[in-house]
C-alpha cells in the first residue's frame, strides 16, 4: 500500500488538470492502477485520495465489519466508493480533478497536496492554511494522551 508524507503546492489550470507531487507518484507506482482514487471526504471542505489498494481494503472492511445489506455499510460505501473516481496520470504526471470535487473543495487556481500516511488530501491553499493551523493547535493537546507505539511502554 502507498504512503504519502509531505505537503506540496500545485496549480490547477483552466482545465482543472493539476501535476500530482513526484514523491505521491512515486507511492503509487507499484500499483495496478497508474494513477490515485479519489473521493469526498464525509467531513472536511477538500478531496481525499489514495492508492487503489486503500480503497480495496476499505471495501473489504465495510463488508466484513458490516455485512452487505447493512445500512451503516450501504451509507459510507454510497458516499465515498460510489461517488470515487479514478485519476490515470498523463504522461506529464497530472490528473483531471473532476470538476464537483474542485466545486465542493473550492480549489481553483492552485491545490494543496498534504500527505497523511495511507491517504492524502487535496485542499484549497487558502483553506489549508486555516485547517493547518486548527489541527495544529488541537494535536499539541491531544498528542500526550495518545497510547505509546512501536512496543514500548511509558517511561
């Protein structure tokens, strides 16, 4: 599965073509699919993106956590499998952002690349900026509780 760190700006042309960051490309590669998949996301302004295989497993994980008749299921797999789409790169690298995610994300002329480990997301730079800050703010308090990782216990 792809792995995505960083922060990158990009601009959108007029077409909403947008050159995907060459490290994002890089995570990708290995894939099945010569490009990402992306999605609205149930609850921030940007698109949400991954590989094919974040998807795959996403998927996988609704139906077995859920069952396929279930509401709960049929709800998120309706609002993100359902209205994802799949993104080939160009030769150049760029994919087409589809124009109701650009619309309901609000990006025009430029995009915000922010890899978060499985997953990425695209924002408005401006909205971005705003977001940053609230998230930073929030982690500074919540980081301390979170449990210990990599085995290791509390010192």
């Amino acid at each position: 599965m792809a792995f995505f760190l960083s922060t990158f700006k990009n601009k959108v042309d007029k077409k909403g073509r947008v050159s995907v960051p060459a490290p994002f490309r890089s995570a990708v590669s290995g894939g099945h699919f010569p490009g990402v998949v992306v999605y609205r996301p149930l609850n921030l302004p940007c698109i949400e993106g991954a590989d094919m295989s974040f998807l795959e497993q996403l998927s996988d994980r609704l139906y077995g956590d859920f069952g396929p008749f279930n509401p709960d299921q049929m709800s998120v797999a309706t609002a993100i499998l359902a209205g994802a789409s799949q993104l080939q790169f160009d030769p150049e690298g760029r994919v087409m952002l589809p124009a109701e995610l650009r619309e309901f994300a609000g990006i025009d002329g430029a995009a915000t690349f922010v890899g978060l480990g499985r997953k990425f997301q695209i924002w408005d730079t401006a909205a971005y900026e705003a977001h940053q800050k609230e998230q930073l703010a929030l982690a500074s308090e919540t980081a301390p509780n979170l449990p210990p990782f990599g085995g290791g216990g509390q010192a």
